[in-house]
C-alpha cells in the first residue's frame, strides 16, 4: 500500500535538507578561510618580524652590510626552516658548480682518496691518462704532505679539499709514502673526462664499481654490463656502491635499473597531495645471471634505490650494512634572478610498494670491515669480507 504525504511535509523536508547542506558548506568554508586567514597572518607577521630586524641592523650594524649576501642567507634560512636536510637554496654560482660536477668532466689531479685510520690521505684510485697516472702514482699510496704542509697539522679534509677542489693549471706538490718510501711530485691538474664505473674479471666474478653519479655514468654502466655478460667463466656480477651518493638525477640510476631489470616497474613516487605517481618502467631487456650489490652506510640517495630496487629481484643478493636512508625525490625550481630551491617533492617507492626513507636499506646478508679496511678498486676476498661474502653467494647460486 502507496504511502502519501502532504505538499507542505514534503516542503519541511527539502528546506530542512537545504537548511543541513548549507549549514555544512558554511561550516566546511569557515574552516577554510579560518585556515588561510590564519596561514596569511603567520606570513605577514614573519615579514612584518624580517622587516623589524632589517630596521634594527641597518639602524645600529656599524660594518658594512652586503644585501646580496643578506638575500641569499635569508633563503637559505628559510628553506632550513623546512628542517628537511634534503631541501636547500642554492645560488646561482653553487648551481653552475653542480651543473658541471653532473656533466662528468672536471678539472682534477685524477686521485680518488680515502682518509686512513693515521687521519693520512690514501689512494683508492687513480684515474687511467689523468695527471696523477701520468705521474705513476698508484692505488695505496699514502699522501702525507700537500704543498709541503702536513696532511695531520692541517686536517684530511682541507688536505683532500685542496687535491680534489683544484683549479686547472695550478701546480699542486704532494709528498707521499710507498712501502716505507717518500716519494714527492709536482702535479699541474687538467680537464679530464672522469672515469665514474671501473669494472674487470676476477676469477669467476665480474666486478663493477661505481664511483660517482654523472652524466656519463649511464653509458660507462651498460657498457660495463656488456663486458659482464659477454666475459668468459663468469658466475655473476658484483656491483660495488659503498661509499657511493646517488647524484642529483633520477633519470641517470633508474636507466641503470632499466638494464638489470625485466619489463615492469622501477620507481614509483608518492607526493604532498597522497597520489603515488609511476616514475620509471623498465623494458624486457635484463641481466639473468646472479647479482651481488655492496652497500655500506655511506651508500647514499639515488644509489640507495638501486639497491632497493635491485634487492627484490629475484637474481639479487644484497651484501653489507644498511645504507643512510635517503629516500626521497628532489626537484630544483630555479628563481628569477638565477638561484634555486632544491625540495623534496616526494617520498619514493620499489616495484613493491616500500619506503627506505629514514630506515635505509637493509642488506641481505650483514657484513662488518675492520676499521682499517681500505676499499681498493681491485677487491680481494682475503682482505675485503663483504666482496668475499658476495663472491661465495653467487658461486652458489650459479650452481
């Protein structure tokens, strides 16, 4: 039986249901206008304060002020505030220099250094045609003096800063110690074309070593790769990525997966708004012998999600420590005047879905170094552990 109501319920009813949506619109507006009023008022007090301050120096400071210099602090500040370690202001000088790092040619000695357990500068390797080479200085090498001051009195870093930070042209005279002899040379640093994969045979095992991240590292990977697969008695790969920072390109490490990977996922990012977009895919292209991948606390950024990445495939093995646990995706929006702001945009994900951001990458199989361990560019399995560790688990593998 049909139930009727009257023309003036049925009236009640609508104005109540529009009485409820209003309600709730005008609710749901004053929030949000609460939230920008309150958003807006927050800036103009922490303008209105920058401009107090500003009165206040320019008023009392009795040295020189630089506003250029005042500017780029300000910036800089303002991105720390973020209180991300990831995110910065760079200038348009410090933008330039990261440009030409990126670009793999560099003016250098062709030395590579690792500070000793002495607190000396030792070499982990040598550059092939790069002045150091021409020099025949070599891998092990302990630099004790850099233009004849002592690398103790002034400190590894600056030491390393001034062999490695160099200008071209510039002699450089370093004194250094070879099996218990000083040998001193006078080196004239050059453009060179950085070497940033170094790979051979060992035995069985096909070594690959990344050193840095560059433009060029793409092209010096797959050909390494190639060499891998087209070696003779060779087991499986170990790609060595200690002490590696992944550089400020994405693209660069996600073609690197690209060539160890079936079709299929890569990367995937998830941003401010919650969407999880798909960065990279790979194609069916792929590497099927075993894999090994070293990586150690200082294994850092975009060489961290090769790890990941590479850690769920089936073909590889993840050997040493937990790597530093940079997991997010960068983006440098450059500013009118040449400067930049380089923000994370992203938090991002393996093929499976995981963050390593913050927690790191944990590897497969843990394996220590003794404190005096130097990573040379030739690995051996009587003195590096974790290339041991990785050469026994893909000879069992390939069995």
């Amino acid at each position: 039986m049909n139930k009727k109501i009257s023309i003036g319920i049925a009236t009640s009813l609508i104005l109540v249901a529009v009485t409820i949506t209003f309600t709730a619109t005008m609710i749901f507006s004053m929030r949000l206008f609460d939230s920008k009023v309150s958003s807006a008022t927050e800036r103009a007090q922490m303008y209105e304060k920058i401009s107090e301050i500003d009165n206040i120096v320019r008023q009392n400071y009795y040295g020189t002020i630089d506003d250029a210099v005042i500017s780029d602090s300000l910036s800089r500040g303002m991105v720390a505030g973020l209180d991300d370690p990831y995110s910065s202001y760079l200038t348009s000088e410090e933008i330039a220099a990261r440009n030409a790092e990126m670009q793999g040619s560099t003016v250098s000695t062709g030395l590579s250094l690792e500070k000793n357990t002495n607190g000396y500068a030792v070499i982990n390797n040598v550059a092939p045609e790069s002045p150091a080479a021409k020099m025949e200085m070599q891998v092990g090498d302990i630099i004790t003096k850099v233009n004849e001051e002592d690398v103790l009195a002034i400190g590894y870093e600056k030491a390393a800063s001034s062999i490695l930070n160099c200008t071209e042209g510039t002699q450089i005279t370093l004194t250094y110690n070879r099996a218990g002899e000083e040998h001193s040379v006078d080196i004239i640093p050059t453009a060179v074309e950085v070497t940033t994969v170094i790979h051979s045979q060992i035995d069985d095992i096909y070594f690959i070593r990344v050193d840095r991240i560059t433009d060029l590292t793409l092209n010096q990977f797959k050909s390494a790769i190639v060499a891998a697969q087209e070696a003779e008695n060779v087991k499986g790969i170990v790609i060595d990525l200690r002490d590696l920072f992944g550089g400020y390109d994405i693209s660069i490490v996600a073609g690197m997966l690209d060539r160890m990977l079936p079709t299929g996922t890569i990367v995937s990012g998830v941003y401010k708004d919650g969407e999880n977009k798909v960065l990279y895919t790979s194609d069916e292209e792929s590497v099927n012998m075993p894999v090994a991948v070293l990586v150690n606390e200082f294994t850092s950024g975009f060489s961290e999600l090769f790890a990941a990445v590479m850690g769920e495939a089936d073909n590889c093995t993840l050997v040493g420590t937990t790597t530093d646990g940079m997991g997010t995706l960068q983006q440098l929006i450059k500013l009118t005047d040449g400067s930049g702001v380089n923000v994370t945009v992203a938090e991002l994900r393996t093929p499976s879905g995981e963050s390593y951001n913050e927690t790191g990458v944990a590897p497969d199989y843990t394996v220590n170094v003794p404190e005096s361990f130097i990573r040379l560019a030739t690995p051996t399995e009587q003195d590096d552990p974790q290339y041991a560790k990785a050469a026994e688990i893909i000879r069992a593998a390939a069995q």
